[in-house]
C-alpha cells in the first residue's frame, strides 16, 4: 500500500472492464478509493460505487462528482478513459458514427475535465491521467477519426496542464500501445452499401490491427504505469506504455513524415 495514495479518492470513466479495470485493481492496492462513471456499469469489489452514464451527459456526470465529493469531502484523481473504436475508410464513415466517436473519446474528456478541475481545487490539488493512445501519433489509415481524437487528447493535456498547474493540478497523457482487452470486440465498422474500393484493404488492415491487440500486452501494464504516475511528485506529461512503442514515438522526431507514412501504409495497407 502506498502511503502517499493511501485515502486518496479517483474517479474515473470506463472502469467496468479493460484498461480502466486495470487501472482501477492497481490503484486499490494503494488504498485509492475508486468510483467508476461507465455507460455500462459492472460491479467490481475493487469499488466504492458504480455510476451509469453517458460521458457526454455532462450535467450528470457534474452531479454524480457533487455526490462523491459531498461524500468523501475531497476528490484527488479524476481519469479519463471511456472511449471506443471505429474502423472503415473516411469515404464510408457514417456522420453520426463521426460525431459519437469525436465527442465521446474527446469532446467528453475536454468538458469532463473542466467539471472535475473546481474539485481537484477544493481538494488542495491533484491529478488529471487522460488515456490517449500510440495511434495519436502514429495515426492509423481506416482509424483515422479514432486516431485525431487520441492526438487531440494529447495536445489537450498538455495545454491543460499549464492552466492548472498554479493549483498544484498536475495532467498526463498516457499512451498505450496495442492492448489485449474487450476493445477489439467492440469496435464499431463502418462499410458502405456498395463497393468503394476499400473493402479487401480494410480488412487486411483490421485483421493486422486486430492480431496485433490480442497478442498485445495485458492491460495491467497500463494499470501499472498510471500507479507509477501517480506516486511520482513530478509526473510526465506523456506516459508511453512499453519499450517498443516509445521507439515508435520517437521515429516521427527524426524521419521525414512522408516516410513515417510509408512505413505505416506498407504494414496496414
């Protein structure tokens, strides 16, 4: 048990199962009091309490923080993790899938965070963990409406971070890579009614994406480093999860875009 976690109170979204689920079972063991906000709540004993709802209800999700706050008189982490995936070429994304997918993995973390800054700030201080992903910066073709939503969280964060640091709020973006969870399971498709022209590259790209994340790394891993971020007096502003996938980040540092392109279309297209 750390004592430095030890009492601290976490709210975060999408901890019914995968990543925030890890996150949740490490955090416990350091004596964090967890509250999860999902759409689709799953009771774990690992929590005080389970709140369902859309992150995109703001309101609610505004009223569900008074409630705990009232409760626990303090809020110290708030983590933003919902989020889901859709696969398909641009050409045939549906605008409604567009829109769900951009307010639900960003919209919601942006507004979310500002509802749950004033209780970090009456808690003397704290710690904002947004989940972004490898994809953000090295974006994924037939993912690419999930893959501007991840980089935007990580440019969010790291504005974010600059607002609040004068409260001692600290924020981090944290970037796995491909991760063995139900995420896969749930990725929304996006074909069109007839052929486009995509279809048997779309599905080579998804079967290689789909392979890759069930013979990724267990979500623990993720759990594991957001525990070490938040023991840290300092934390970074981006956490890259596993030694692979911190060298990938790396290449668009020093290789031309175009050629960062390349490679990326070579393995998925």
């Amino acid at each position: 048990m750390s004592k430095k976690l030890n009492g601290k109170v976490a709210v975060i979204t999408g901890a019914s199962g995968g990543i925030g689920y890890a996150i949740t079972k490490q955090l416990k063991k350091a004596g964090v009091k967890i509250y999860d906000i999902s759409l689709h709540v799953e009771e774990h004993e690992e929590m005080e309490k389970a709140y369902a709802c859309d992150v995109n209800d703001t309101a609610k999700v505004k009223t569900i923080l008074e409630e705990i706050f009232e409760r626990e008189k303090h809020i110290d982490i708030f983590i933003n993790n919902a989020g889901f995936g859709i696969a398909g070429a641009i050409e045939n994304a549906k605008p409604e899938n567009i829109y769900k997918q951009v307010n639900t993995n960003l919209s919601a973390v942006i507004a979310l965070s500002g509802v749950a800054i004033p209780f970090l700030k009456k808690s003397g201080g704290g710690n904002i963990v947004n989940t972004s992903s490898v994809g953000g910066i090295i974006p994924l073709p037939y993912q690419a409406t999930y893959s501007a939503t991840k980089a935007g969280i990580e440019i969010f964060s790291r504005a974010l971070a600059n607002e609040v640091k004068p409260f001692k709020i600290k924020v981090t973006a944290v970037l796995p890579g491909d991760t063995k969870t139900g995420f896969t399971q749930n990725r929304v498709f996006d074909k069109a009614e007839s052929e486009t022209g995509y279809d048997k590259t779309v599905e080579k790209s998804i079967k290689k994406v789909e392979k890759d994340e069930q013979t990724g790394k267990s979500p623990d891993t993720v759990g594991k480093a957001v525990l070490k971020i938040l023991k840290k007096k300092n934390p970074p502003l981006r956490k890259t999860i596993g030694f692979f996938y911190k060298c990938a980040v790396f290449l668009p540092r020093i290789l031309p875009t175009k050629l960062v392109n390349f490679i990326v279309r070579k393995l998925y297209c």
